[in-house]
C-alpha cells in the first residue's frame, strides 16, 4: 500500500530541515526528498560557518534578523547545542575605498542599529583594524552551520512522524489541487497534502516540473563567492584572531566580510569576496581579499593564506528585487516554494521555517513577509 504523508518537502538543506523539524513537533507526517546528501558542497547550506547580524538599512528585515536571533536562542536551548557565537560584527570603512564616507555602509548602518538600540558606544575597536570609522553591531556574530545540520539531521531521525529520503532523483509532481504525488524516475511515488519546495536556488527547476508552472521563471541570478581565503594565525597572535577577541568584520562597499577563528570549531580565520548583484565594487583585477587586508587588517599581509575548498563551494540566489521569494507561486494552496536568498537568508532560516510550516498547517502567518516575499510578483499568477 502506497504511504500518504501531511508534508513532502523537497530539498534538506536549513530552510527544509528546520520547516520538517516544526512541522513534526506540531504532529505532522512529514518525508523529505534530498536530491544527494545532507551538508553536500553544493548546498547553500553547507559549509562551517554563516554570519549573523541585524544592522540591515532596511527595517523589515533588520526586525526580522532580531526575531531570527531569538528563534535561534530558543533552538540552542531546545536542543541543548551551542550555535550561535555572539561575538558581534564591525563593519569598517576607508576613504581609499569609499571616496565619500558617509556613503558607506559602516556610516550608513549607524542609524538603525542606534534605533534599534544594537549598537554599543562603548566598544573598543581591536588593535588590529586600521579604519577610518566604523559601526559595531552587538547582536553579531557566527552561526556554526556544521553543527546546526547535524543537530537537525539527529532530531529528524529521532523523530518518529519524519522520513529522509537522500539520493532521490524526482521526475515529474502532479497535483490535482488536493493532494500531492511526487515521483522518482524509478520506484514508488510520494503522495502528500502539501508540498513544501525548499531547494535553494533549483526550487525553479522543480516547480517547473508541475505542468501549471511549466514555463515560470523568476529570473533568478546564480553567482558564487568570487574568492574565499584562509588565513593561518601564527600561534603567537592565534589568540588575538578568535571570537573570544575579534568580530566578525566587513567592508560592505567592497563585497568583503570575514569569519574570527572560533576555537575547537575552525581553524583559520577567513576571509571571502563575493559579487555583488549589482556587479557594484571591486570587480577589477586586483584580489579585493589583498586590498581589504592592506586597508584594513594589515598584519594578515604577513601570514599564510590559501584558498578554501572545504566550505562555501556553493552559490547565491538573487531574486530580481532583491526579496525573498516565499508562499504560494500560484493559486494552489498545497504547493509552497522558498528561494531567492540572496546571499543573506541563513541567518533568517527558524523565522522562514515557521512561516513556511504555519502556512503549511493553514495558521496565520506574519503578514508583511506574506506580501513582501509573495512568489506571485513576479509571475502575475493570481492577478486580478
Ligand atoms: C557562499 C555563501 C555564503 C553565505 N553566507 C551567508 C551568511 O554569512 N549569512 C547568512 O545569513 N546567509 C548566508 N548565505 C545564505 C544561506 O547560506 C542560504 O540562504 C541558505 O543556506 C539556503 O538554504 P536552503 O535550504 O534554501 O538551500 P540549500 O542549502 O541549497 O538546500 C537546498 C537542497 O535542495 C536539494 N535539491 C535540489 N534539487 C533537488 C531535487 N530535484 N530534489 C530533491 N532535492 C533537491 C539540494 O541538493 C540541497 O540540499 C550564504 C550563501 C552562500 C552560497
């Protein structure tokens, strides 16, 4: 006899994982379908470690990153695991960079992060910044993704109403507005209620699997980090490069952030450039990597670098406005998808989680992420 579930959710990286993990707590049967493996190189979950932060310029998203970093306090008390390492986060800034100052995001990130009453005035800038200014965000600091994933890996195999199903190669989704049928290009379909797509930036290619969003296209743009670097800490100055002593650190303008050591966790510190969307700074020919060092944490210049191939093999997804893209893409109301990250939604994942598994279970969900992420602005579906 073919086995129905409440939820199939297609795609075990965070924002699968953790919708699984809530929606098996509030007692639904739930089986996730995994096209390889869970943490593999090319999931934008993979990888050892994410920043965290709140000083986004933009509100919505700044109270979003604040309720994102309660929902992760609660997670590590849930589970009894240290994730989240608050060692706050500098963003700093240089004339040789960003010609007018005030136009920079250290400069630009003060007021909200005074309004949310985040920053902290007190704070001592470490001796190894050289910075014109800079702004610190206090609620910053790194998620221990590695240990995240195998928390949650653990939880779903402890939990009796959740399957995992690695390795599946899907075919073809009918549905017929009721239920939903998911098959492999071998073997037993999947039959479920409702059908949660959270694979990242491939949740295209498998709507389009549904004949009704056959030829929808959310122009998302794929890009991966243009160079990721480690840096060796000589063991004199090894201390002074951990999150005990060093935030996370970025220079925005130039698409450059860079990760502290977090002891008996990583063992570099590193340091990654990506492209902006925008294509926007530091896109000639000089390693940006080198130009940050030299602006602003000169001492590294001395010490070994290479480059990492252990973590962050993966890319971005960015939507075209920038948005996430979060709900129904149609007017179905059992099929959801959640992509269009846009290089930042990590830090976000238990507040996309329970948005995602609410709307499952027919609850009611924050209203403005609804509208804002709404799938349906770009395709018109659902227009009146
Ligand atoms: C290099 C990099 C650095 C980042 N840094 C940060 C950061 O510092 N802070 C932050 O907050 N965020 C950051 N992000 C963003 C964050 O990591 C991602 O938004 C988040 O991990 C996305 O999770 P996901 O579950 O949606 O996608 P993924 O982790 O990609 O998971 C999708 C899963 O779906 C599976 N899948 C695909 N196709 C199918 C199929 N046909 N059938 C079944 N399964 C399928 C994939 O194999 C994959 O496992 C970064 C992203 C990248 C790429």
């Amino acid at each position: 006899m073919r086995k129905t579930y409440d939820v199939v959710i297609i795609g075990a990286g965070i924002m699968g994982l953790m919708t699984a993990r809530l929606l098996a707590l509030q007692g639904q049967s739930v089986i996730i379908l995994e096209k390889h493996h869970i943490g593999h190189m090319k999931a934008a979950s993979s990888g050892l470690t994410r920043s965290i932060r709140c000083d986004y310029s933009d509100p919505f998203y700044a109270h979003l990153a604040l309720q994102a970093q309660d929902l992760w306090r609660q997670f590590e008390s849930d589970t009894g695991c240290n994730v989240y390492e608050n060692c706050g986060l500098v963003n700093l800034a240089s004339p040789t960079i960003t010609s007018d100052l005030k136009q920079s995001y250290a400069v630009a990130s003060q007021p909200i992060l005074k309004l949310l009453g985040k920053s902290n005035p007190g704070w001592r800038l470490p001796d190894v910044f050289r910075t014109e200014t800079f702004s610190f965000d206090k609620t910053g600091g790194i998620l221990k993704f590695k240990i995240i994933r195998e928390t949650l890996a653990r939880q779903i195999a402890s939990m009796p109403t959740v399957e995992l199903a690695e390795n599946v190669a899907i075919q073809k989704i009918d549905t017929d507005g009721k239920t939903v049928n998911v098959s492999p290009a071998n073997g037993e379909s999947w039959v479920a209620e409702k059908c949660v797509i959270a694979a990242g930036l491939w949740g295209a290619d498998i709507l389009r699997l549904i004949p009704a969003y056959a030829q929808l296209d959310y122009g998302l743009q794929i890009r991966s980090p243009k160079e990721v670097r480690y840096f060796d800490i000589t063991p004199k100055r090894r201390n002074t490069y951990t999150t005990e002593m060093l935030p996370v650190f970025a220079c925005l303008d130039m698409g450059v952030y860079g990760h502290p050591i977090v002891q008996g966790y990583t063992q570099y510190l590193k340091i990654s450039h990506y492209w902006p969307p925008t294509g926007g700074k530091g896109t000639g020919t000089e390693s940006q990597i080198d130009l940050f060092v030299k602006t602003f944490m000169p001492e590294l210049a001395a010490m070994r670098s290479f480059p990492v191939t252990d973590a962050d093999q993966c890319s971005y997804d960015y939507s075209q406005d920038g948005d996430f893209i979060l709900g129904y893409p149609g007017e179905e109301k059992n099929i959801l998808i959640a992509t269009g990250w846009n290089g930042t939604a990590g830090k976000f994942a238990p507040v996309i989680a329970a948005f995602l598994a609410d709307l499952t279970m027919n609850k009611a969900v924050n209203k403005e992420m609804a509208k804002r992420f709404d799938p349906q602005r770009f395709t018109g579906f659902g227009e009146t």
